[in-house]
C-alpha cells in the first residue's frame, strides 16, 4: 500500500493496527526483482498440493521477525510450536523494505522454502516463481472470513491463507457534519458530494474531503474507479478509457474543481488535516487512524472517528474498499506439510489469533475470532470491520508482478486530468494504454 500505514506500537490507538511495518506498505519493486519473478522457474509448487510427510522440520521467513514487536512473541510462540509437535523450525528475518526482493532472489535460487510471509500486494510476483502451493485443502475447514480469505487467491487458487486483513476505508468526523448539518450519513454518490459542498459552506480554511491527491497515493483512484463500474483489467487488457472510468475521472475532476478536495494532498497530510479538525472525511485503514489520535489536539478526536461505507453510485451497490494486510503461503520442498499446517493453525486458531491481537494490533481473519468479545467490544474496529473490510477486495492490478509501475501509470494519468493537462477522457484512455505497454 503505503510506508505511511507504518506505526511504532507505542503510538495511542484507536482500534486495531499494526507494527510499525507490518501494515500493507509496499511502494514500489525493482525491476530487476520483477524481471525474476516472471521467469521463475517451476521446480515443484506450481499451484498443487504440498509434498512431503506431516512432522517434518520446516524454515519460516518473515518480514515481522524483524519487528520489535511482535518479533518477540512469533519467537516463542514458534518454540512453542516446535516443543508442541516435535520439530524444528528455522527462520529468516527479512527487513520490510528488502524483503520482496530478497524472497524472490531465493526462490529463483533454489534457497527459499517452507513458510513466507507476504503482504497482499507481493502475491502475484511470488506466484510468478511457480514455486507456490495450493492451499486450499487447509482453508477449507476454517471459518475465514469471505473478504480474508479472497486475498491469497489468484488464478482460481489459494496460495495463500489471510494472517491480518483489514482494508483501506473512509473515515468521517461525526462532528463536524453535525455542524454542517448533515443528518445522516450519505449513501450515494450525490449525497456525499451534497455533504462535502455543506462542509464547506463552514468557511474557514476547510478541506472537505481529505482525498489522496498527492501522486504517491493516487492508486487510491482505484477506489472511485471501480465505485463507478470501471473493472480495470479484463482478459489481461486494461479497460481504462471506457465510459465508466471516464466517468469517474470526471466526477472526480468536479469535486477538486469545486474545492472539495485539495491538491498535493498524501496520506499524511490528510491525517493532519483530520486530527485538526479541518476535514470531514479522509481514507485510511485502523492503523492509520491511531496516528491521527495520536497527533489530534483534540482530545475527545477519538470519538468522532466513523468508519464509513464508501458512497456508491446508485442505492444496493456494494461499496468498495481496498484490502491490506498480510499473508502466508508455502514454498513445495522441505516441510512444506508440516508448514502448511502450520500456517493453517497460526491463522486461525482462536487463543492464538487473540494473543496476536494483543501484541501488534491485528484483529483475527476468522468469523470466530472476530466475534470474540475482545474485539467487539472495541467500537471503532468493531465498525470499520462491519462498513469496510467485509466488502474489501484486493487492487485487479495485484494480479500482475508489474503492479507498481501499473499503479503508477494511473497514478500519473489522475494527477494530469486533476491539474488540467489532459481531459478525463484523455488521461483514463492514456493510463489504458500504458497499462498495456507495460504487460
């Protein structure tokens, strides 16, 4: 997603997050780590079962065992495991920024196996490596949630079982509508921009919506896209420059021309601009609305935050959200059973999944856990996991090991209709035909 959904755990929160680099933070991969993952080889894993006996030892790589915390929890809880079933576990603590780099040299080397964690955006290029299996067969008895469970799915298969899933979502200040004299929440397309012209109607040095403006965060398009119908991709094709993306470019265009959202606004000073009171509604997942709380003069901030169903375009659209959060496949070869059922249980096993909780923040994947009181009695989460995460769905360019040069190439098509340079039409068609270049 974005470094700036990393938070040091000391930060005051007002539901659940993650350590400071476990959040979906991946701003962009070399080239040279792409061009490995397309033309991996496919020496066992390929989507199949994993081979191999139950018992066996097996090596675990995790980004997270570079993170303090929860590095020191997954270190006992992995004693735990091995003292539990007789094995032995090794490991490797990749740093964040590096990791995806450094997995997909191993694995074209030959020197990756067992169990990798994964955030949502790093599936495809590792599935490139043909190195994966299917894990199908261990998610099929457990109650993942719908949402969950989507994201370690490609091409039909499950190569990979949720750890932490939450989303990206919008974010109201319940205050400052009342002020505004917005009753109730708006629903549609119309009704939102009715509410951000009333916010502004405040004076004052307002920002209606805080909306991600700023180039880096323009993939948040994506959200408005698809709001809109526009698909992105379509048999390996971009559809951008269809009617319903044009569409979106031009209802988005309206909003910035009206001085409803700002230019050269990013994620950060979105939240800035929430904490101060000076925005009514911005995207953000739970980890990045701790930060706000944190840095909020307003000390009753906390209670004004209200996760909000993303506005649809006409009432019983389902609403969209982008999902995060992190995953664990299976390297085939050695332990790839015995760390397949691994993965299985440290997902989803209930004690487990609230004790995670407890030390980074990160509310469990499965129905069962959710449903705990210990995170329904936390409001803010309990909320942002009814209104946004149940609907999330991963970006359709996470699909290609080329996603970050495609989400750029939206990027900067966004940027040039907002500032003026190219007609809505111009730029979804020309962000198209990148895409397709790029493919």
């Amino acid at each position: 997603m974005d470094s700036s959904l990393h938070l040091p755990r000391s930060t005051r929160r007002p539901a659940a997050g993650l350590s400071r680099r476990q959040a979906l933070g991946l701003s962009g991969v070399g080239l040279g780590a792409l061009a490995l993952s397309a033309c991996g080889g496919s020496d066992g894993g390929d989507g199949e079962a994993p081979s191999g006996d139950s018992g066996e030892d097996f090596h675990f790589t995790s980004f997270a065992l570079s993170e303090d915390p929860p590095s020191a929890w997954i270190e006992e809880t992995l004693t735990g495991y091995e003292a539990d079933h007789g094995l032995t576990i090794t490991t490797t603590a990749d740093a964040y920024n590096d990791a995806l780099n450094q997995i997909l040299l191993r694995a074209r080397g030959g020197e990756l196996s067992g169990v990798v964690q994964l955030n949502l955006e790093w599936l495809a290029p590792m599935v490139a490596t043909g190195k994966l299996v299917d894990l199908a067969e261990y998610a099929s008895e457990i109650d993942y949630t719908e949402a969950a469970l989507a994201t370690g799915q490609l091409e039909d298969t499950q190569y990979g079982l949720p750890w932490t899933t939450a989303a990206i979502g919008l974010i109201a200040n319940s205050e400052l509508l009342e002020k505004a004299g917005v009753a109730e929440t708006p629903v549609t397309l119309d009704e939102f921009a009715d509410a951000l012209r009333a916010v502004k109607d405040l004076g004052g040095d307002m920002v209606p919506y805080a909306a991600s403006t700023g180039v880096a965060q323009l993939k948040d398009f994506v959200f408005w896209l698809e709001t809109f119908g526009s698909t992105l991709m379509e048999d390996g094709s971009s559809t951008l420059g269809d009617d319903a993306s044009v569409a979106a470019m031009e209802w988005y265009k309206g909003l910035y021309d009206e001085g409803l959202i700002a230019a050269g606004t990013d994620r950060n000073a979105a939240r800035n601009l929430f904490s101060q009171g000076r925005t009514a509604f911005y995207d953000d997942a739970p980890i990045g609305a701790a930060i706000v709380v944190a840095n909020s003069p307003d000390a009753d901030i906390q209670s004004k935050m209200t996760p909000t169903s993303r506005p649809v375009l006409a009432p019983g659209d389902t609403p969209r959200a982008l999902a995060w959060g992190n995953l664990l496949v299976v390297v085939d070869g050695p332990g790839a059973v015995s760390g397949a059922e691994f993965t299985q249980w440290i997902t989803s096993d209930p004690a487990i999944a609230l004790e995670y909780f407890g030390v980074s923040s990160s509310p469990p994947v499965t129905e069962t856990g959710l449903a705990d009181e210990v995170i329904q009695d936390d409001p803010f989460l309990s909320a942002f996991t009814e209104k946004i995460t149940a609907t999330a769905s991963t970006s359709p360019l996470w699909a290609y090991p080329e996603y970050a040069q495609l989400e750029t190439a939206v990027a900067e098509s966004v940027q040039a209709a907002l500032l003026g340079k190219q007609s809505p039409a111009e730029a979804m068609a020309g962000a198209g035909e990148a895409i397709n270049s790029l493919l």
